[in-house]
C-alpha cells in the first residue's frame, strides 16, 4: 500500500524562512489578491513597501516562506521615534495552506529578528471587520493582546485594533 502524497502546503523539513529577492513580488502580489481582505488600494501599497524593501529601505524588513512555492510573507520594521519598538506591517499566508503553521513560523521569524535588532515590543495594528476574526484569533493565540481599540478609523463601524507583544 502506497501512503498518501502530502499536501505541497504540509510543514515539514523542506518548509524554508529567507529573505526577500527581486523574483518575490509577482508570487507576493498573487497572495495578497487570492486573500480577499485587502483592497486594490491595500496591495497597491504592500507592493510599494516590497518595492522599498527590495531598494534596501531599512525601515522594512521582509521574509518569505517557501515550501516549492513562495506560501506566505511577513512585513516589519522600527516604529520611528520609539526606543525598540516595531511594527508588523503584513502578515499573509496563502488561503490555501492558512491553519498549518504557516502564519506562527512567518511571526516568529519575525519576533526573532526584532530581538537581534534590540527590539522589546512589536505591534500589530487590524481591522475590527468581522471577516478579520481569524487573524485577531491567530494573534491572540500567539500571544498578543488588545493594547488598543481607535473607534471608526478606517471607516464608520470599522475599528483600529492595536495588538501587542513585549519581547
């Protein structure tokens, strides 16, 4: 009996955390359109911070994960004006591989360099729609808390949720 062909999206071994390269824009701009929470305006911006990031702009500083394909990517950098605080800019797994892990390694990868970096806080700021319920469930099971609530600042009747986390 042969055993089942894993899913190209299990973690194991061959999942791989790396740096930005020029050749991620495309497959970084196809997963933030495949996830449906962002606008056009939200991905004309995320490829704007990419474009900066790939420039050497050291306010951003972004990794992908890979496992045959690029599965998702994390944006972060320093807060300006604060004293090692950072920001997580963008999170994004692929909607087909979300709820394998995908998402808690891109944050720890994250977490991870803004320690090496003399970082002590990273914030995380979201939107209050019902449709981002699953993201403010991943980073409270990760261990973030509502630090913040900013009432109708994206728009009437959606809220700025400000999540934190010391390191």
């Amino acid at each position: 009996m042969t055993s089942p062909r894993p899913s190209p999206f299990d973690i194991g071994l061959r999942a791989n955390v790396r740096p930005l390269r020029d050749d991620d824009r495309a497959p970084i701009e196809a997963l933030l359109r495949a996830s449906h929470n962002f606008s056009e305006r939200d991905v004309a911006v995320a490829l704007e911070v990419i474009g900066d990031a790939l420039a050497g702009d050291p306010e951003y500083i972004v990794n992908v994960i890979e496992n045959g394909a690029i599965t998702g990517y994390e944006c972060h950098g320093p807060t300006p004006l604060t004293e090692g605080t950072f920001d997580l800019y963008w999170i994004v797994v692929d909607p087909r591989a979300q709820k394998r892990g995908y998402g808690r390694l891109l944050l720890r990868a994250a977490e991870e360099d803004v320690k090496k970096r003399g970082g002590r806080m990273l914030l995380i700021d979201t939107s209050s729609q019902v449709n981002y319920t699953p993201t403010i469930n991943f980073y409270k099971r990760n261990g973030y808390h509502l630090e913040a609530r900013i009432h109708d600042f994206y728009h009437p009747g959606d809220d700025k949720l400000v999540f934190a986390k010391k390191l």
